[in-house]
C-alpha cells in the first residue's frame, strides 16, 4: 500500500535521511523503531512533504506522492499524526474535529466518540486545556476525521502516563481490527511489540533492521546496538 | 470638563474607533492567517474612499446611490486584494517572509500613484450619508447622526465575524490556521484557497473602512500612510491576529484620541504611540495576542546561507572609481552620490540588525531622524561648530538608541518590528509638535557645512570618508567574534542563553551601534540637504533601508549599500523623467521582488 523506495530527506542544509526503503501493506501495523534523533519522525514527515525530498520515491498505492502539498498528501489518505500532537489550543475539542473533516466521511463525529468516549465529555473544552493523554486521544481523531486509508503515527506513547499508555494501545488495537493501516514510530519497545506485525529500525538516517519480532528478539546485539535500553 | 463635552468626545472617539476596528481587524486577520505585514492595507482603505467618492455621483440610485458604492467599493477592493494575493503574493510565499513585505510596499507607491492619476492631488469632499446627514441633540450638544450610525454599525460589523469565525467551519479554520498552518495543511486543508480568501476578506474590510469614511473627513492622497500607522497600533495593541483584540484596541485608541485633543493638544500624536509602547512593554503580545510559536520569528525567516566575500578587487575597483570620478561630474551627480553613500552607510546599519542579528526593525529611521536633528539642534542651540556637530550626531543618535534599545531587545521578531515602530512614531511626533525647538513641520533650515567644507567636492570627500569608514567598520563587527554571537542569538536564541550568551546584552549593543552607524548617515544627509524634517523620522524613511536591504540581499553586509545605490538611483532617475515616479519605482520593485527573490547579490554570487 504505502512504499518509500531509496528517500533521501534534508532539512534546510542538513541531509537527514539516506535511501529510506520501506512497506506497509494494506491491514497491516509496521513499526518503525529507533532512537531519538535517528530519523523516524523525519522519514513521517518526508511522507507528508513537510521536509524537502531530494531523492527516492514514495507512493501510496498506485499513485506517487513525492512532491505533492500536504494537504494533497493528506486527500490521497495519508492520516499523520504528529509527535508534539499540534492540537489547536484556541478551539474546542469540537472544533478540532471538525478542522480534519472533509473527503470520505467514512468517520464521523459519533463514530469518534464511541472509539474515544473522553472526548464527548470534553467536546466544548479548548484543546489547549485538555491533558497530555486526553490531547493524544484529541489528535489521533483528529487525523481520523480525514478519513486516511493509513495513518502515521509518531511516538504516540511519547510522555503518557503507563494507565494511559494501555488505553490507548487498546485504541489503536481497535483502529487495527477495523482495517486501517497504521505506520507507527515508536522509542517504546513493548508499546510497538503489543500493536505491529513486523519492525524497521531506523538509526543516522538509514534503516538497520527490517523484519518481524522474533527475529529481532533473536538478535539481542542489534536491540542493544539501535535500541534504548528497556 | 463638563460632562456634555466629556459625552460627546466619547461618542466621537467611539465613531473613530469603528472606522480603525475595520481597517484594524482586516489588517489583523490577514496577518494571522498568512503572516503577511500588509504595508499596502492603507492604501486599498484609500482607494475604497475614492472609489465610493466616484461610484455615489455615478450611480443612477438616488439617495441609496451612497449605500450601493460603499458595498460595490468594498466588494472591488476585496476583488483587488483577491488578485494581490494571487498574482503576487502567492509567489513568494517560499521566500523569507520579508519579501512579501518589500512586495506590499511595493503596492503602496503604485497605488498612490494609481489614485493620484485617477483623481488628481487636491483634496476632494465626499458625499453626506442620506438620511443621516444632520445632527442630533446629545447632552445639550449637536453630534453628527452619522457618527452615531457608525457606531451602531461597527458592533454589528464584530457581530458578523463572531459569528463567522465561531459559527462557521471556514471560520475554524481561519482559526486553526492562525495557531499552525501545517498542521491545518497536514489535515488535508488547502492553504493557497486559504490564504487567498483571507487575503480578499481583510481587503474587504478595509474598503468596507474607507468607504464608510468617507462623509466623515475629506479625500486626500496621503490618507493611506496615516491611516496604515494608526492601524499598526491598533493591531499591535490588541495583538496581532486577534479580531477581538483589534476591536478592544480600536476602542482604546479612539477614545484616547479623543481625549487627548481636550487634555494634551500638543501631544496627541505621542500619546497614542505612547500607549503602544507600553502595552507592548507590559504585555508584549498585545492585550489579546498570544505569543509566536517557537522558531518563527522574523529571525529565522531570513536564515542566511554563509557570506561568501565579495572580491576585494571589486571593492578596490570601486573605491579608485569613488575617489577618482567625481571631479569629473556635474555637480547635481555629486550631490546624488553623497545621497547613495549615506544611504548606503544607513542600510549598511540597518542589516547589522536585521541580517546579522535577525532583529527586523520597523523604526530605524529614528536614528536616521536623531543623527540630523542632532547636529542641526547642536549647532542652532548649542552653537557648535559644524566638524564637532557632524562627529557628536552619531553619538547623540546612540545614546538615544541605548535606551530605546532597553526596551525595544526584550521583545522579538513582528512585536520588535513594532515596538522599533513606536519609537520611531514618538521621536516623529516630538520633533512634529514640538514648535519652538524643532521648527515643527517648518523643520531647521540653513544646515549648512563649514565654510572650508561646503563646496560639493570637499563635502562629497568628507561623506565618502565617514561612510565607507562606516561601512567597513560593520562589515569588521559582523564578522567580529560578536557578530558570530549575534548570528548565534538570531539562529537560536536559546541554544545561544545554554551555552552562556547573554543574548539581549550583545542584542542591545547591537541596536546601540546600529544607531550610531544610522545616526552618522543622518548628519551625513542633513548637511548635504541643509535642513532637517520631521519625515526624516517617518514610516516610510524606516522602509526605504528596509527595501534596500532586501532588494540587495539579506545575506550578505555588501548587499546594503549594493541594494541602496540600486534604489537610489531607479528613485533619482524615475522622480527626473515622470511625475508618476513611485508608480515606475513600485512596479520596479515588484519586477525584482519576482525575479530575485533572495536579493540581487543572491544571484549576483550564484551567477
């Protein structure tokens, strides 16, 4: 469904990304592991055309994406769901929502609700008041009114308390159940273990490790050569 | 006081304050949206008054022939700022946010031009509103019924966009897009119709402005300029891409003008800048603002790429032909290569701020300003002789640049730009109202060189020591061990605290030597003129180096003075042969603007 083939990525002078290649097949969760600062949130945004692509190619489906606005990128149905989860401060959670609403409609308000009950409680609250855990559910949504055939999520776990942590690894188990692709960058090991089928991993730049789980528990030199300890 | 007088100017000030909230909020929103400072927002204001002047004796409606041109005038004008946005504006957005900038101001000159040829310079009365042309009794005091429409109608106006910024999902994301464009992107929102709608909504506002003005005071074509500072205040005040913000400021605004006419006659003009400098000393994101998100400043928007120097034997080349030529010349091109090198040293100046420091001031032609009101007011009062005034201007122009500087290195980016703006307006205004000492509009005149100086080749020699020595002496602080900790600050104002800078005490002497350098160009220029005006301290004289730089390239300390003979001369050679000069100098600009978007000395090195 998603390929990058060979993506070379620079932010402003600096080349950050050297011949990323890597797949994510229609129904499938695919991690993309590393440490911070090895380049997962960078290869997110090559997707999404938020850094300058110089070199590679990315498609989703038939249709190349490389080069296109993000928000072309996003009506093809790529769902990016940003680490730092930019929720708009001065909006409702309501209103939130309802900035992603467009195209397919196969989300709705309801349907969102039903999948992240806190936020029909706090539906006229400004974003900018809600917690770290409720602003990750609120941006996850968000992205989900676009209605995306896949999404890329960036460290979701990322500063969330362990309690939150489970529930929204249940949320996300759930998006899996109904079909949804899902691109997930992860620092956390067993968070990614829970939800994806197989794993990247990503350090300097450049992939050093693609395969499923077991694998990679087999080769306890790769964890600790690319992986924070834990 | 007596109350009925304290009413009235209440109700005056409010009438005022609609007329600014709709100029204001436009002004406001399309900065919120698409971080443009629209300079050229005064004059689409003016060119809605015209237009409805024109359309209310043309249109065959009788008395509502005034109602349909105010709607038709703002409707034409949101038109107009609809194909700004996409001829022009749209193809720089890629560009440091400051071409945008150089763009609109840009706009300015044409549209003043465009007025001036269309209806001609004098002043022109507009027509009354029917049915609300009289007065109506108020506290024992006739006040104008129209006023008081007005200010019925300015709520109603705020109404409206309540409801389509919080009732509408286009005015969620406006909203949205004011916080975080990306984001609004990234959720598969189209910016460019975004941003182009904005654009044509804040243009229609400001018609929607001008055009209700219009029975208010009389047409003139300088009524942009003096309509877009006031404007800055506002926005400024109530925070920049706050509508509410704008309303409250407008009010604050309109009432103190009012008031300050009773109380202060003699000081109005710094009253309102007054306030302006400190809401934003207070609060520096306006009553209503919130502040910049990380990394946007205006700093960061002009990111430089590394100064490749320029070859010295250019500059020798240079130098030879500055010494050498002039003898040469007529006198009239001496007298423009005096203007060209202070200009040159002026800008030089300005970019150690904003290239090296990323500090965009809005107001630097206060040193300008101060450097030749300094020696003239040295020389007419303290009566020093001219060598001494010349070498003590600049230093009068510092000291004044230390303590505007304490204020002004607190904030940064667009509210630096601002607060610069507001001094620059306060130094104008003093030296504008102020009679007995500075003359006034009259300005100080017989600001002559010393005898043994004042033929123009002497006095040419003397300019081209003070200001290639000044010029030199930036580039030498640039690349200075303190220039690199300015580049530190500008790139990354915290990266540079962590590793133990202090950033506002190099940002501070960086605003005082600024001034200095400024202040040499102004005394510079004011003896070759032989007199000294208040606009020397006016908007425009603040964004004429600003062009300069930027037409020249931010980049580089050699693109200053490259960008001001540039400009000087298109000025110099389009005033002789047009009366319409600032048409020829706008289109100019935005031809460049379009054509090197990264300055003349991008390309120049590129190439």
């Amino acid at each position: 469904m998603l390929e990058l083939r060979d993506v070379h990525a620079v932010y402003g002078r600096s080349h950050v990304l050297h011949g990323i290649s890597l797949t994510a097949r229609a129904g499938e969760v695919v991690s993309l592991l590393g440490r911070n600062g090895a380049g997962k949130s960078t290869t997110l945004k090559a997707i999404v055309g938020l850094v300058e692509v110089t070199r590679g190619t990315i498609t989703l489906g038939e249709r190349s994406l490389r080069g296109l606005p993000t928000h072309a990128i996003s009506r093809a149905g790529i769902g990016w769901v940003p680490e730092d989860r930019r929720i708009f401060g001065d909006l409702t959670v309501r209103e939130n929502l309802l900035v992603g609403e467009a195209g397919a409609r196969r989300w709705s308000l309801d349907r969102l609700y039903a999948l992240f009950p806190q936020l029909r409680a706090l539906a006229g609250q400004p974003g900018g008041s809600l917690s770290g855990g409720e602003q990750q559910m609120l941006t996850i949504a968000r992205t989900l009114m676009t209605s995306p055939r896949l999404l890329l999520l960036d460290e979701p776990s990322e500063g969330l308390a362990p309690v939150v942590v489970k529930a929204l690894a249940e949320n996300i188990a759930t998006l899996k159940r109904e079909g949804l692709t899902i691109l997930l960058s992860e620092q956390n090991l067993a968070f990614a273990r829970r939800l994806a089928d197989r794993a990247y991993i990503i350090e300097k730049g450049e992939i050093k490790f693609e395969g499923p789980f077991a694998t990679l528990d087999a080769q306890p030199e790769i964890r600790r050569a690319y992986l924070s300890v834990g | 006081m007596s109350p009925s007088i304290i009413v009235v100017q209440l109700l005056s000030g409010l009438a005022k304050a609609m007329v600014l909230f709709l100029i204001a909020s436009g002004l406001s929103l399309i900065f919120g949206v698409t971080r443009v400072v629209n300079f050229a927002h005064g004059s689409l204001y003016m060119l809605a008054a015209y237009l409805t002047y024109s359309l209310t004796a043309a249109l065959p409606f009788g008395a509502a022939s005034f109602y349909v041109s105010v709607l038709a005038a703002a409707v034409a004008v949101g038109l107009v700022g609809l194909v700004i946005e996409v001829g022009l504006l749209r193809r720089v957005y890629k560009a440091p946010e400051l071409y945008q900038l150089l763009l609109t101001f840009a706009l300015v000159l044409v549209i003043s031009d465009v007025v001036k040829l269309a209806w001609g310079s004098e002043n022109k009365t507009g027509p009354s509103a029917p049915g609300l042309a009289g007065s109506v009794p108020i506290a024992g005091q006739l006040f104008p019924t129209y006023d008081l429409a007005l200010i019925v109608f300015g709520p109603l106006v705020a109404l409206a966009l309540w409801w389509l910024f919080y009732r509408t999902r286009w005015g969620v994301l406006i909203r949205a897009a004011t916080q975080d464009r990306e984001m609004v992107a990234a959720l598969g929102v189209d910016q460019a119709r975004l941003f182009t709608a904005v654009f044509a909504l804040g243009s229609a506002l400001a018609g929607l402005g001008g055009a209700l003005q219009v029975p208010r005071q009389p047409l003139t074509i300088v009524m942009d300029t003096s309509i877009i500072t006031e404007a800055f205040v506002v926005v400024v005040i109530g925070g920049m891409g706050s509508v509410p913000g704008a309303l409250l400021a407008a009010v604050m605004i309109g009432v103190i003008e009012a008031f300050g006419v009773l109380v202060l006659p003699k000081a109005t003009l710094v009253m309102t800048f007054a306030v302006m400098a400190i809401v934003l000393i207070v609060r520096p994101w306006g009553l209503l603002g919130r502040p910049e998100s990380q990394g946007r400043g205006a700093g960061g928007a002009i990111a430089s790429t590394s100064a490749v120097p320029v070859p010295r034997a250019a500059i020798v080349a240079l130098l030879a032909a500055l010494v050498a030529l002039p003898p040469l010349l007529p006198t009239f091109h001496v007298w423009v290569l005096v203007e060209i090198l202070a200009f040159a040293l002026f800008a030089a100046s300005l970019h150690l701020l904003m290239g090296t420091g990323g500090m965009v001031s809005f107001g630097h032609a206060a040193s300008f300003g101060l450097g030749a009101y300094g020696a003239a007011l040295l020389m007419k009062l303290a009566g020093v002789t001219m060598p001494v005034a010349f070498v003590a201007a600049p230093v009068v122009a510092a000291a004044c640049a230390l303590v505007i500087g304490f204020f002004c290195v607190r904030l940064s980016s667009i509210y630096f730009a601002m607060l610069t703006l507001a001094f620059a307006q306060i130094a104008y205004a003093i030296v504008h109202q102020w009679y007995d000492v500075t003359g006034g509009d009259n300005g100080l005149l017989g600001v002559w060189p010393a005898r043994w100086l004042a033929t123009p080749l002497r006095y040419y020699y003397l300019a081209l020591v003070a200001c290639v020595a000044g010029i030199a002496l930036l580039g030498v602080i640039g690349r200075a061990p303190f220039g690199l900790v300015l580049r530190a600050a500008r790139d990354h104002a915290r990266r540079a605290e962590a590793v133990g800078v202090n950033v506002r005490r190099h940002q501070w002497l960086a605003f005082v030597i600024a001034g200095f350098f400024g202040g040499l160009a102004g005394a510079t220029f004011v003896f070759l003129k032989g007199s000294a005006f208040p606009d020397y301290f006016s908007v425009p004289r603040s964004v004429e180096p600003l062009v300069m730089v930027l037409l020249g390239g931010v980049q580089a300390p050699a693109g200053a003075p490259l960008g001001a003979a540039i400009y000087k001369i298109l000025d110099t050679v389009a005033t002789k042969y047009t009366e319409y000069w600032q048409m020829v100098l706008g289109v100019i600009l935005v031809t460049l603007v379009l054509a090197f978007p990264r300055g003349v000395i991008g390309v120049l090195r590129r190439g």
